[in-house]
C-alpha cells in the first residue's frame, strides 16, 4: 500500500513540472514579439522596456526559467496587464466562486446518479431503464452552451422562480449548478448502472439472495459499495470536465468566476493571468485526478499490489 | 425509437448538415456578412426565412456558412489529429526506448489538461482564426490516438509478420507503414468515429467563448453566443444554433457508437 501510495504521488512531481514547462514555452516559442502583443506596435519605449523587464524577457531563456518556477514556488504569479493588481488576488476572487459552483454542480450530479442508476440496474431493459438511457443519451450530446440557454429561457419567461444572471442573489448558483451537474449525472449513471450490472452476476449475491434478503436489499446493501468505486474515479476523473464546463455555463450566466476571468484576459491579450488561470486548472485537474487513485486504492486492496 | 430508426436519422442529420455546408453559397438567400441595420432582430419571413440577427444579418445565411466552418473545422481537425496521433503512436511504440519515453510522457501532461483547455490555452497565445482553431483542435485530439496506436504498436511488434520482415531487411518506415499501419487502421478509425462529437463540441465551445474564426465569419457556437445575449428578445437566435449543434453532436454520437462494432465485424 505504502509503496503504491508513494509512487503514485511521487509520479505526480514530473507530470506538475511538465506542464508548468508546457505553458512557460508556449508563452515564449510563439512567433511575435510579447511586448508588441500585449501593448499593441505603437506603445511608448519606456512602457515596452519596463513591461520587457517585468516579464524578465530581458534575460536569457534559462533564467528567464529558473526564475519563472521560483517565482511560482513563491506563490508569485505577477501582475494583471489590465487591472494592474497582481494574478494571485485576482484568482483568489475568481477561484471560490467557480469552486462553489463545481462543487454544487457535483452534489447535484450525485443525488441524481445514484437513484438513476440503481433504478436502471434493476431491470436491465426495463421500461425504468429505457427511460434513464434517454437522459443519460441527451444529457451526453446536450451541450452545455446550450442547455444553458434553455434552462435560462424557461426560468425567464415561463416559471420566473429563480435569478437568472449575475451571482448576487441567493438562488443564482442553482441554473448554472443544473446546466453544469447533467452531463456529469449522465455519465455517471451509465457508469454506475454497468457497474452494477457487473457486480450483479457475482456469486456473492446469489448467497445474499439465497438467505432470503430481498432484490432491494441486496442491491442497497451488498452490491452497491462494490459497485460505487468505478463512479467515483470517474467522479474525480471528471472534476477537469466541470472546470472546464464551468468556463462555459459562467459566460451564459454572467457567472463571476474562473471562466469569466480566463475569456476576458484571453480577449485583452492579459498574458499573466490568462497563464495563472491554466495553471490554476490544471492543478485543480492534476490534484483530482490524483485523489481518484488513492481513494480507489484505499477502497480495493485488490489495486494496491498490482 | 427502435436502433435502427436511430442510426438512420443519425446519418440522415449528417447527411443533410454536409449537403447544407457543401451548398451554402447556393442556398443562401444573401451574403451572411452583409448588415442592415433597418432590419434588426426580424422574426421569420419571405425574404429572412429564419429572421434577423442583431446586426440584421440574414440568419439563414450565417446558418449555412456557420454549418460550413464548424464542419470543416471539426472534419480537418479530426483527419490532422489522426495523421499525427497514429504516425507518433505507432512509431514511439515500434522504436520503444528514449523516443517512447518522451512521447509517453508529453501524452500524459497534455492528458491531465482537461478538456478543452489545452485548445483555450492554445488559441489564447497563436490567436484566433481557422488555421489556430484546427491546430488548437487537433494539438487535444492527437493524443488519445496516439495511446491507441502505441499499444497497438507494441504488440503488433512482437509477431511473427513483423520479425520476418525485419529479417528480410525492412526499415522502420516501411514496417510502420506496410505492417503495422494496415493491422491499425480499422482500430483508429472507429476511434475517431466516437471522438468526432467531442471535436464537433469543443469547436462550438471555442466559438461560443468568442475564440473561434475571425468575426463577420459565423459558425455556430459564435452565433449561439450572439443569441444568448439577446435572448429574451429574440430566442430563436439563439435556439436555432444550439438546436443544429445538439442534432450533430448527437448524430456523431449516434454514429460513434455504432460503428465501431460494425467496422470490427468486418
């Protein structure tokens, strides 16, 4: 266990530094000088020597790196060209909001998933089962973007119950939670019904029958913790997927997070923030994907000495 | 609706979007870049068959020129992607070794990227336009086909066909592309079958975050976004959009499902 445990965090190190390399090159290989970029050809020389010093252009390419990762193990992620305060308390701001949303569009899926797909597992072919694979097909092919409008058109006009924009009154979290929490419920009950149909063939279950328990019963109690483990890699799998989801839902919703900030720097060419969001997502990613693992070998001993 | 229905109307979708992006410039009523501003926001009509959009541009038009851009976009991402994913998957597999291992690991950091950031991070710093949306497409597609490849291609390696043709002599280029490639491509091309939805989505969802091709040039995500921001006035601008990329995806999904159990069949 120890031994898995450690070479799994262990490998997450190179995987980390790969990426920080990744977005540092993209930055700097690209055609074009930055400067002229970010303050358009026709900026005064001071501005662009300053700016050059700031981004330490200035420098060569391999202290331009070294550098670059000190600054990051400081928890320095520079300056905003646009609103002139630094990434850091820019992404502090954004970050929460978006992580809200994730996590309530999340709860929502699970709630969802999981009486979906035992109803579905039950009776394999079922009308029940029917019924939750044309949700779990039109969840996966709805796109958000327009699922999102949808959902935003009927709260408007035909049932004005809930905030449709902006993130200031209470019920505001609830649409783009929704737009967000049904693919995710999708895929996660088509996972948890295969898994299910997998556990349901076992012999255990037989005996459990056997005694006498009841189909529900042994459903509920005997296949269910078994068949969870599959879902919740994918759950932790999928935390990627509502990040970047979220990027989508928050532009429809006027949503003030992560997604909002990202597209916005991308269109004023905000260098600095748009690569301390990426860095923010992918280590939201990379950590979630992580935590998929060790809970999966923490649940199936079975993983752990392979 | 029985299976068989489905997967008819999935490729009758196909089949129609395609006809609609091949003929837009025959079918249009009018240029879909030219605005009028007397005109905004029309409802349907004779000479607007499905209205106006804010600027009162003819949506019919931009309709089928959108159509135009998203599908190639999403057809030559789709084709680069697997060029690329299978030339580098099945020759890191074959050579094993230091070409393996870099390309392994440059796999696995562009994997724990999720989604379409990859794709947001690369038009972010090449720009926006049909040429960077391709790139930055397939720059996210190539990777799975190249995890498929490279196992194919480690234990394609190992077999009697591919030793003998060693010992007669071959190259690596013409083992990869006389042996290996022929024994890969049904694998990949269902593959790609079932990841062209999710290429179709991510160019809508660039488009739709405003980080498609170069405005006047619509596609549909770009006029779903449009839409959005005059939704309560107008809906079907943006309904109308949302409701073509739901039946291709759809379709492509449909389409992905089914046919790798058909190519294996054969």
């Amino acid at each position: 266990m120890r031994r898995y445990l450690l070479r799994r965090v262990i490998l997450f190190f190179p995987t980390l530094l790969g990426l920080l390399t990744f977005v540092f090159l993209l930055g700097r290989a690209l055609p074009g000088d930055p400067v002229d970029l970010m303050l358009g050809e026709n900026a005064a020389p001071e501005a662009r020597t300053s700016l050059r010093k700031a981004l330490r252009l200035d420098e060569p390419m391999l202290d331009q790196y070294g550098g670059y990762l000190g600054d990051l193990a400081r928890g320095r992620l520079g300056v905003s060209l646009r609103t002139g305060r630094s990434v850091s308390t820019e992404l502090a701001e954004a970050f929460p909001r978006t992580g809200e949303l994730g996590l309530a569009a999340l709860f929502m899926a699970c709630c969802a998933a999981l009486p979906m797909g035992l109803a579905a597992a039950r009776r394999p072919g079922g009308r029940v089962d029917r019924a939750v694979r044309t949700f779990t097909t039109a969840g996966l092919s709805l796109p958000s973007f327009f699922l999102g409008p949808l959902l935003l058109l009927a709260f408007a006009v035909l049932w004005p119950v809930l905030p449709v924009s902006g993130a200031d009154e209470p019920g505001s979290l609830i649409l783009p939670a929704v737009t967000l929490a049904v693919p995710l419920a999708a895929v996660m009950t088509r996972v948890l019904r295969a898994s299910l149909l997998t556990e349901s063939g076992k012999d255990y279950l037989q005996t459990a029958r056997m005694k006498g328990l009841s189909d529900g019963r042994v459903f509920r109690t005997h296949a269910l913790p078994n068949a969870l483990l599959p879902p919740l890699t994918v759950l932790g799998l999928q935390v990627g997927a509502v990040l970047t989801g979220a990027i989508l839902a928050e532009r429809i919703f006027r949503w003030p997070g992560m997604g909002t900030l990202v597209v916005t720097a991308i269109k004023s060419r905000d260098y600095p923030v748009v690569q301390g969001a990426v860095l923010a997502f992918a280590l939201v990613a990379l950590l979630s994907s992580l935590a998929a693992d060790l809970l999966y070998a923490w649940a199936d001993p079975r993983v752990r000495y392979e | 609706m029985n299976e068989a229905a489905r997967t008819r109307l999935a490729w009758g979708f196909l089949a129609l979007w395609t006809a609609c992006a091949l003929l837009a410039p025959l079918l249009a009523p009018a240029p879909y870049a030219a605005t009028d501003l007397s005109a905004r926001l029309q409802g349907p009509s004779w000479r607007h068959p499905l209205g106006t959009d804010d600027l009162g541009r003819d949506v019919m038009s931009r309709i089928l020129f959108g159509g135009r851009v998203s599908l190639s976009v999403t057809g030559l991402s789709l084709a680069l992607a697997l060029v690329i994913g299978t030339g580098v998957g099945l020759l890191s597999g074959y050579l094993g070794g230091l070409a393996d291992l870099v390309t392994g690991r440059l796999v696995d950091i562009l994997l724990a990227l999720p989604g379409i950031l990859l794709a947001i991070t690369l038009v972010a710093y090449v720009g926006r336009g049909f040429a960077p949306l391709v790139l930055a497409l397939s720059c996210t597609a190539w990777v799975g086909y190249a995890r498929v490849a490279r196992s194919l291609a480690l234990s394609l390696r190992e077999r009697e066909f591919v030793t003998a043709s060693r010992a007669a002599g071959a190259g690596t280029l013409h083992i990869v592309w006389r042996h290996l490639l022929p024994q890969a491509v049904p694998v990949l091309a269902a593959q790609a079958a079932a990841g062209a939805a999710g290429v179709l989505l991510s160019e809508a969802g660039l488009s739709f975050l405003g980080l498609g091709v170069q405005p006047p040039q619509p596609s549909w995500g770009e006029m779903l976004a449009a839409g959005c921001d005059v939704l309560l006035e107008a809906p079907h601008l943006a309904l109308v959009p949302g409701a073509l990329i739901f039946s291709a995806v759809w379709a492509l999904n449909v389409i992905g499902e089914d046919l790798p159990g058909q190519i294996a069949a054969e």
